[in-house]
C-alpha cells in the first residue's frame, strides 16, 4: 500500500497537516521534489560466520540493481538545513519481481538518536535511520545507510547539488541494522551512480507493504503514520503520483563489496 487506503487510518492531527501542507504549495506535503539515480546493492552474505541474518536475502551473496530517491522532506529552501529522505528499492531482493522498499532519513547513529530525524545541509554529514526498528530475522532492528569514511567532500543536500556531486563521483554507502543491545552491523554495500534525468517534481510511491521480504518489513505502526500523511498529502494536492519506477540502469561496474583504500574495510559487513 501507498498511503492510497483507508483515508481514516492514523492520527486526524497528522492527516489535517499534512493536506493543509500540500493545499497550500499545490505539491506533496513530504518529499515534493527528488532525484532517482540508479545503484547497485552488494551483499557478502554471511557463509561460514555465526552471525547469520535469519533473512535470506541478507545471508546469501549477492548482487541488486536499486533505484535511489533523494529528496528533502519538507521541501525547505536548498540553503536551509532539512531532514534528507533516501528512499530505496532493490530490484528483484526476494526473487523476479519481488523488490525490497526502504525508506530512510537523516538522524544520529546512537541508541536513541536514531529514531528521531535531524535537518541537515549536507547529505553526506551523517547516517541515514529507518527511525522505527523493523523486523530483521525475528528481531526488532533499525536500518541504517552509512556514508563511507572516505566520503569527505561536502555535499548539499538539494537536488541540484546531488546531481552535481553523483556526476563527478558516485556515492557509497553501508547499509546497516543493529537491535538496541546490538552495535551496527552491516549487510550491504550500496553504490549510487549519477541520475538520470533532472528532479521529479512529484513523489514516487513507495510501496512498503507490498515490497517487503519474509522476516525483513517494517512495523505497522509505521505504516498507519505513513499510510495517514501520504493519503492526506494527496487529496490535498489532487496530483497523480507514480509508482516509483522498478528499476534504472545501474551504474558502471563499481565493487560496494570491495575494498578500495578508503578506510572503509573497516565497517565491511
């Protein structure tokens, strides 16, 4: 589902902001613009190690085209700090035609910071957080993007920027889940190549529900907020909104899962 559902789902106080939001731009109320580029999402899997996943995609190798949004969430000016949402869709994770979608946002890595969103300027500053645990191998765990430690330029968190910046270098990050006992462990290396296209002026739909895996979803309570400011968004804005697309070219042959003397060797899955 994609917030298309049951309009009375959620609190009333976050539907009445959220169509008051979109009325008044004549846009979405969250994420009114973004940029898709294509990646490519490297697991190592977890052959021969203790610690398994108990999720099938996460101990396998192996290797997913994902179509990447980055946008800013309140649509804020560029020169303003905002919370960066980094949504994700890893084409065919669960087998042909079943695709894992992630939604993540700019936060902190510690125990509580991590479930709550923080503004940036810079969308390289920082982890990226789910915010809500989701439920990975029977376990409550929180997702979480982590900029490699030999990303160090400085990048702006608005479309224009982004593009920018992908254009010269691709992106890296690790993808990442820990329980609050647990420290971060990493499951992935995702690489972002440079957009196609300029920024969309609509957001894409992503469908958590129906793109979920067996034993990796998020909570339902998750999805009632969701489910609440996306339907309200909508009606207030009257656009058509898209599903996100399946899948983008990939970018060129980059390795996520190799090391390439960055530092990030360190934090390999």
């Amino acid at each position: 589902m994609n917030g298309d559902g049951d309009t009375t789902a959620g609190p009333a106080w976050l539907r009445a902001l959220a169509g008051g939001v979109a009325r008044r731009r004549r846009a979405p109320a969250l994420h009114p613009r973004g940029l898709l580029c294509p990646g490519v999402l490297e697991f190592p899997g977890t052959t021969g190690s203790e610690h398994r996943w108990d999720v099938p995609r996460l101990d396998e190798p192996g290797r997913c085209a994902v179509t990447v949004r980055w946008s800013r969430s309140l649509g804020l000016s560029p020169g303003l700090p905002d919370a960066i949402g980094l949504g994700l869709r890893v084409i065919d994770a669960g087998g042909p035609g079943r695709h894992l979608d992630l939604l993540l946002t700019t936060s902190r890595p510690g125990r509580l910071p991590r479930h709550v969103p923080v503004m940036r300027r810079d969308a390289l500053a920082g982890p990226y957080t789910s915010l809500l645990a989701h439920r990975v191998g029977g376990r409550d765990r929180v997702l979480a993007a982590i900029p490699r430690e030999g990303e160090r330029r400085r990048v702006p968190g608005d479309p224009a920027a982004l593009r920018a910046a992908l254009c010269e270098a691709p992106v890296r990050m690790l993808l990442c889940a820990a329980a609050a006992d647990e420290p971060w462990r990493g499951f992935g290396w995702l690489t972002i190549g440079p957009p196609r296209g300029g920024p969309t002026g609509a957001t894409p739909g992503f469908d958590l529900r129906g793109n979920s895996l067996p034993g990796l979803g998020p909570p339902e309570r998750f999805l009632r907020f969701r489910d609440a400011a996306y339907t309200a968004s909508r009606a207030g804005h009257g656009l058509v909104v898209d599903e996100a697309p399946a899948g983008l070219p990939a970018p060129g042959p980059t390795d996520p899962g190799r090391g390439d003397g960055s530092g990030a060797d360190r934090h390999r899955p």
